[in-house]
C-alpha cells in the first residue's frame, strides 16, 4: 500500500490534541454503537461492554507468552477451552488451545492434518476438501501450508453437496471440513453426512463452528454439528463473536487433545535464549482477549448467552419474515444470526440503505446484501425494516463499486 508523508514527530503530541485528533478520526468509522453496523462488532449490551472493559484494563500489558511468568492467564485458558469443550460437548478426551480468530483456528487445524496426512499416513501432496461456502481462511491455509484446496460445490439448499464430496475425497485428502453456520448464507452443512465420508477413510473432518460455537449450543432446536458426531475431530469457536469477549479470542479443539497436541506445539532449544515453546502462531500474544473470554463467559453462563441468542433469533425472524413480505429473496434456509437476501437490483437498495448510513455486506452469486444479527440489533429493527422499504421503494440503477468506495 502507498504509505502517507508521515514522520515520527521531533516532540511529543499534547495529550488534548492527540486524543481530538483520534476522536475526529473516529467519526469516519462505523457506528456500531448506534447499532447501524451489521457485521465485525457483536454488541451485547452496556453490562457486558463493563465486563469486558474491566477485564482488558486487568490485563492489558501482559504477555500470554510465557505461561510461568502469568499463571493466571495460563488457568484462564484452561478454563476458557473447557466451558468451550464442555459446550460442544467434547469428549473427556479432547483438548485445545485459544488464537487470536477464526482464521488462525482453521489454519491451525490444516497445519496439524497436513502434518499428521504427512507422519501417518505417508501423504506428500495433500488435498484440503472444503465446500465452496467455506471461510477464506481454509484457502489461506491451503495456501500458507501447501495443500491443494478442493472445493465442493453446493446443492440447491446452499449446504455442501453430499454425493459430489464423496467423489472429491481421496487417498490425497489430509483434511474435510464443513461449517456451522457458514458466512455467506447462515446456514448449517450436512455435518453428520460429510464427517461420515472423512471417517470411512480415516481423515479428520473439522467443523468451523466459528460463527455458531456460541449460539447453535443455546438453541432448542439446532441441527447436528458438534463431538456428538464420530466423524468431527476438530472443530473452531470464536468467542470475539458470538461469545462477545475483545477481538483476538478462538478456540480450536481437538477430540484426542493428547495425540494430536504434538503437531500443533511449536518446540525449540538450538539457540542461546533457552526452550521457546507456543501452540500459537504468534509468538508474544496480548493477554486481554483471554481474560475477556474467561469474565464474559463466566458472567454469562449458560443463562445469559441463552437469553441473548432469544433476542437475536427474534430480531432475525423480523427481518426474514419482513424483507420476504418485502419480495426480497432470502437465500438458502439460515437458522441463526446470519441473512443474506437478494432482488434484481439488490446493489441499488444497498446504495439507498449506504445513504440512510446502514453498514451492510455486499456477496456475489448471486449478488446480495449480507448482515449479521447481534442481540442489540434489536433495539434499531423496526426503524431498519423502515427504512428497507423506503429503499427498496426508491432504488434505481446501482451506482456501482467505484461510486460506493469513493
């Protein structure tokens, strides 16, 4: 990217101007608060902003690197990556680590199958099978690691197609994969079908549960997608979504933590600073997104996470039922928090919505506006849906993507 005239300042910025000056930056940026933001931020609620407020002061300047100079990070963990386990219902088995996001959770998970496909099974050029919905990060990691992605294609309903995966797993295959919900539609892979495929060759199936971890597990009628199925052997959690702690906070699980652990730490002496040791990619990590996790989920317990996922099913249930009233076509069957929708000139309601300062995704095949509901959605969804129709009622031709950005 071109880089700014800017230099390091001969003296020192006041500390009034400097903070006016970020302020003033600020309001360039989303307004989340104000909840007109449908995606990256997952406001729950000013009591849990204080939770996580106070946590991240607590812990904002030490180093989750080394665990025996800050055991009590090294506690929270534990404790972070059991409620997760113990939410997905991991066997006794099972053991993991937090990340820093999603991203580094699957790419974890590729690196220790590619790295097991390779010590067990004598595999050198492997193959990532993930369907065609599937998170970027799996295609990063294929790339970074050195698989080759496969990609499944999608049948009619959105979700991975299950015979079309049976032709595209292999003797090559280090690693399928499935998600709970996906990103783009909200809705939830036929886990139990695909893992099935993976186990009959002895592959490990990860399930990216990095946008459901945190509310299929509160939701009376979720589909499967958890330990409970044979098949699953890793599966990712963010818990800086819908577990609502600071961003930089995942957990990757693995179902025999003991095994599998081996591939995944990072062990090194042959130099004068002594045993470097980390399970992360990282190597000095920032402490506050753990102790975020611990406070928020232990502050919310099972209770709260489930009174907030009625609201966000609620909320979600409005804008389905309304933007289908509407003649908008939602897409696929989403179950949770995730909408997208579509229409001919889906691009120029978007524009309108821009305009009234509405922050939407925008996807491609087909072209739709994509939002994610958080529990404090529903505070600003009636003047939302308001405010569809009338842009809907007044879209003309797109603008397109050099007008938007410009």
């Amino acid at each position: 990217m071109d880089l700014p005239d800017v230099s390091l300042p001969d003296r020192g910025v006041p500390r009034e101007d400097l903070f006016a000056d970020l302020r003033a930056r600020k309001t360039a940026d989303a307004d989340w608060r104000g909840g007109r933001t449908w995606s990256l931020i997952y406001p729950a609620g000013a009591d849990v902003d204080a939770v996580i407020q106070e946590a991240n002061g607590l812990y904002l300047h030490e180093n989750a690197l080394n665990p025996f100079r800050f055991p009590s990070l090294a506690d929270m963990e534990r404790e972070v990556v059991a409620m997760t386990a113990g939410l997905l219902n991991a066997p006794a088995s099972a053991s993991g680590s937090m990340t820093s996001g999603g991203t580094e959770s699957i790419m974890q998970a590729i690196r220790v199958a590619r790295d097991r496909a390779r010590a067990e099974r004598g595999i050198t050029s492997p193959t990532l099978v993930v369907p065609r919905s599937a998170h970027p990060a799996f295609a990063k990691g294929a790339k970074y690691f050195g698989l080759e992605l496969v990609q499944i294609p999608l049948a009619a309903d959105l979700r991975a197609d299950v015979t079309a995966a049976e032709n595209l797993i292999d003797d090559r295959t280090a690693l399928v994969a499935g998600s709970a919900p996906n990103y783009p539609h909200g809705v939830v892979d036929p886990i139990p079908e695909l893992a099935a495929l993976a186990a009959a060759r002895d592959i490990p199936f990860h399930t990216d549960a990095c946008v459901g971890g945190f509310l299929l597990p509160f939701m009376a009628e979720a589909p499967a997608f958890d330990f409970r199925i044979p098949g699953v052997t890793t599966m990712s959690a963010d818990v800086h979504k819908y577990g609502y702690a600071t961003k930089g906070a995942s957990v990757l699980l693995h179902r025999n933590g003991d095994h599998v652990l081996q591939y995944q730490a990072f062990l090194y002496q042959d130099w004068p600073g002594g045993l470097y040791g980390s399970l992360a990619l990282a190597g000095a990590r920032p402490a506050a997104p753990i102790a975020t996790a611990w406070s928020v989920m232990r502050y919310l317990g099972t209770a709260g996470y489930t009174r907030l996922v009625d609201r966000i099913l609620t909320t979600a249930t409005k804008i389905r039922t309304t933007a289908t009233a509407l003649g908008l076509t939602v897409l696929g069957n989403p179950i949770a928090s995730v909408i997208a929708f579509t229409a001919p000139n889906i691009m120029a309601i978007g524009d309108q919505l821009d305009d009234q300062g509405w922050h939407l995704d925008r996807q491609n095949d087909p072209d739709a506006l994509h939002l994610m509901v958080s529990p404090e959605h529903d505070r600003v969804v009636d003047q939302f849906l308001a405010d569809l129709r009338t842009a809907i009622d007044n879209a003309g031709e797109s603008r397109g993507v050099e007008a938007r950005y410009s």
